[in-house]
C-alpha cells in the first residue's frame, strides 16, 4: 500500500499551485495591465473568473486598426470590427479614461466624434490619436526627398481634406499629453487655456492662422514640444519656462524660433541649413543633448553656409551628448564641425549617421574625433544610398531619403564582404597613421545597421585597433540581413581580430 502523504507535503503542493499574481488586489492587477493594450488587457478576463472584469478597471484606451487599405474593403480576416473595439473599450471601463491612444484608418464621423466627446469629458489626461487616410497621409513633407514631387507642403488637392480637432479637446482641463498626427487644427477663435498640458506633439498638421502658435500660446507650462512637417509653422515663440524638450522636424518654412525657457535640457533640430540665429534661446548653455540632421546635400556648399548650424553646437557648452546626421556622407564638412566641437568639454556620447561611401568618408570620421578628448561612447549608424522612386509611386514609407539626390547611386553589388572569400581589409597609411587621443579611453563603440560593406569594416578595424581601453562593441545588424549563427561567428572572429585590448566584448543586438 502506498504510504499517506503527510500534511506537510500536502501544504507544499498546494502553495507551488498557488496563483499568487491573482492574489494581488485588483488595484494592483489594474495597474499591471495599465501598461497593455486593451486588446491583450481585455484577453485576460478568459483566464478565470478573478480576472473576467480585472481589464474593466484599467482607465486607458489603446488600440491601433491594423487596416491599410480601402475602409469597405474585404473585412474577413478581421475578427471584430475596429469600431466595435473602440466603443466596447470606451463603455465598458468602469472608471473615467485617462489615456486615450488610438491609431486608426478612416473612422467613421459620427463614431468618431462620439468618442471623443466622451473620453474628453471624463478626467482624460492623455490624447494620442493618429488618423490615417490614403497615400497623402505617409508622404514626407521635405523638399530634398528622392521623389519628383518632393514638397515641403501638402499638395494642392490636399489641403483642408484632414480631419479637424475636436473642440472637446481644448476644453480638457486635465489634458498633460496631447499627440495629434494627420490633423486640421482648429483653434477656437478666442484661444485656449490649457494650463495642464505638459507634453504637445504635432506630426503632419494642416492649419491655418497661425493656428500652432495660438495653440502653443495657450499652453503656459509645456515641458515637451515637439513639431514634425508642420508647414504653416514659419515663425515660433514658445513663452513656457519650464520647457526643457524641443525638436523641429522637416519644418522647412520655419524661420524663426525663440524660446523663452529657464531650463531646455534637450534640443533636436532636423531640416535645411538654417539662417542665422534661427533658434533663439538665452539659456541654450543647458542644453545637455542635442540632435543635428541637414536633410539637404552639402555637397558644393562653403564652410561659411554651414556657420549657423555649428555655432548652434558651440554655445550648447554643456552638451553631453551629440548625434549627427549628414549629407551625402558621414561627417561630411568635417573640418567646420571640428573646430564646433572644440567648444564642448563635456561631450561624453557621440553619434554619427550617414553614408559611408569611401575611404575618405572614414577618414573624415576620424578628424571629427579629434576635438573630442573625453569621449566615453561612439555610435555609428552607418547608411546606404537609395534610388530616387519612380514618379508614379507617390507614397512614401517615412524612411530617411538617403540616395542619389545627393549624387551617389547605389551599388548594387554592395553587399557584406563577409560573404565572399576575400576578407582582408586594408586601412590606408594616412587613416592608420592619424592619432585621435579619444581612442585611448573610449569604453564602447556601438555599431548600427553594421553590414559589412568594406568601408564599414575599415572604418570598425581603425577604431578597433586603436581603442585600447575598450571595454564593448556592440553590433546591431540590418532588419534585412539574416542574423545567423554562422554569420555572427564570422563577424566575432574578424572583430575580435582586430581588438586592441583583447578583453574587449562583442555583443549583438536585434534590429529596432
């Protein structure tokens, strides 16, 4: 006969099948999955009957409309309809929303404004719709893309075709985040006061009226402002003094920006080259990250041209970190940017993104470190160029247009070298020779999209080589490149070949 189990054991049986996350209160469980979707928040009530109304408790709203196409399209593989989702999700909370994230394609008005009015009204703190319609709601509005119609503005036939705000909105007193992509703004006439809103964000925004800026005037105490391919938006004045965030991105009709901040902590900049004194900001000392990307070319333009954009990196005196992005290459205009960074001791993090087209390229790299004595991280996104599109394909992916506007076309029997026989590779006598005092304390070096184009390997075995306290190479291979065992070996093997200090790891990361 089999011996009875004793209740000792009987008790360490039950406690290893103890639910113990469904023992939590429903306050906390609430709270769990205030940081999921609705969808995967709402699946939870089919684990048992402790979680069947858990997701009801949750004050938020996230839902994103995986359609691409036409709205009355084939809907068969769709198991609920969107819209359905989105009112279940806004009537079936037992409490006020308080974040409201919704990523849709064509609403339906009458839905639409139905769910605004109600969220709007209910203690909401966060707002973050993004509309999407037809092919006009993916094209970059910047004039140096690739495409034939490359525009800063939105075409004719397209303009005032947006959804307008909704007025509930801007009467929102408990509004902290406010994120509108592929709107019509509509400000009420007399102005608004939103003496909450903390973070605004505006993507792809039809207005008229100097519409933003009225907005932007209404809201006294922003701390986080941020303005992508707003056209209308051609002259700035932000009179919040806590605001410590601020990007411009692909506002090409902007001229003119003043800041009237007490403490800007973080400054990111994207467009054309800039006129003189286009920012504005008498406490731009503070700025401790910053963010440069000259869409245009600057192939064939002087040094002096390029004077407002590097006197932009010379009084941010206290930046501790730096990225980047230039055109046609890497680090083009090096010299001009060099003398920028003698002008910040406290640079700490630096990173560079472009096309890396030749020899040359790596070279001018290399100049650009000189100036850079306390570096402690170096990341490199390397690029490659892309064919302008053909004219009929007028939608874009909202990618980088980093291609043969500029003059390079792409190559394509580029492809990893690894992959052939010939691995050796040849840094040339001028680069090898270039002594670049960073190097000797750099402790990582983060290599992005890295692909193994023979300049990208040049440019990696120089720094490798030279950087003797080394302490990791991160590695972070294209979306499109197979990250197989094989090939991770080969890459390991080559670049820890080259290490200079022979503790130094490599790791590898998956594509974002």
């Amino acid at each position: 006969m089999t011996a009875p189990r004793s209740n000792s054991a009987k008790t360490v049986t039950s406690m290893q099948r103890r639910d113990l996350l469904s023992d939590l209160p429903d306050a906390t469980l609430a709270q769990v999955l205030y940081h999921r979707g609705s969808v995967d928040a709402t699946i939870t009530s089919a684990l048992s009957r402790r979680w069947r109304n858990v997701h009801a408790a949750v004050p938020v709203v996230d839902l994103v409309n995986p359609k691409k196409g036409e709205r009355w399209g084939d809907v068969s593989r769709q198991k609920t309809c969107f819209d359905h989702q989105v009112t279940a999700a806004i009537l079936g909370k037992d409490l006020p929303t308080r974040k409201f994230r919704l990523d849709a394609f064509y609403p339906p008005y009458d839905l639409r404004d139905q769910w605004f009015a109600i969220v709007s009204v209910s203690g909401l703190e966060e707002f973050d719709v993004k509309l999407r319609y037809w092919d006009h709601s993916k094209r970059n509005l910047c004039p140096f893309g690739t495409h034939p119609k490359a525009s800063a503005d939105f075409d004719e036939e397209m303009r005032h075709s947006f959804t307008a705000t909704p007025l509930h909105i801007f009467r929102c007193d408990t509004l902290r985040r406010l994120l509108l992509t592929n709107w019509m703004l509509d400000v009420p006439a007399g102005g608004v006061s939103m003496s909450s809103l903390e973070t605004l964000f505006l993507k792809r925004i039809m207005a008229k009226d100097c519409a933003v800026q009225r907005l932007i005037s209404g809201c006294p105490n922003l701390a986080d402002l941020t303005l992508e391919q707003c056209p209308s938006v051609t002259e700035l004045v932000v009179a919040s003094p806590r605001l410590d965030s601020f990007a411009m991105i692909c506002c090409h009709h902007a001229s003119h920006v003043v800041l009237h901040t007490e403490r800007l902590w973080t400054l990111r900049y994207k467009g054309g080259l800039p006129s003189e004194n286009f920012v504005s900001n008498p406490n731009r000392a503070d700025v401790l990250a910053l963010t440069i990307d000259i869409c245009e070319s600057l192939l064939g333009i002087s040094a002096s041209a390029v004077v407002p954009i590097t006197k932009v990196i010379t009084r941010c005196t206290n930046v501790t970190f730096l990225h980047l992005h230039l055109r046609p290459t890497m680090a083009f205009h090096s010299g001009a940017f060099t003398r920028a960074l003698r002008h910040l001791p406290h640079l700490r993090q630096l990173a560079l993104k472009g096309i890396l087209d030749n020899d040359e390229t790596a070279q001018s790299v290399s100049t650009l470190l000189r100036n850079t004595p306390n570096l402690d991280v170096l990341s490199l996104i390397p690029l490659r160029p892309r064919p302008p599109k053909p004219d009929y394909l007028y939608m874009f992916d909202g990618s980088d247009d980093d291609s043969s506007q500029n003059g390079y076309e792409e190559n394509k029997k580029d492809k990893s070298s690894l992959d052939g026989e010939d691995t050796y590779v040849h840094v040339p006598k001028i680069l090898w020779e270039t002594r670049v005092e960073c190097l000797h304390r750099l402790r990582k070096i983060k290599l992005l999209n890295y692909k193994g184009t023979p300049n990208e390997r040049i440019l990696a075995k120089y720094l490798l080589s030279k950087a003797s306290a080394l302490e990791q190479c991160s590695i972070t291979l294209p979306a499109n490149k197979t990250s197989t065992e094989d090939r991770r070996w080969k890459l390991t093997k080559e670049l820890s070949y080259w290490r200079a200090n022979k503790r130094t790891r490599i790791s590898y990361k998956s594509h974002v």
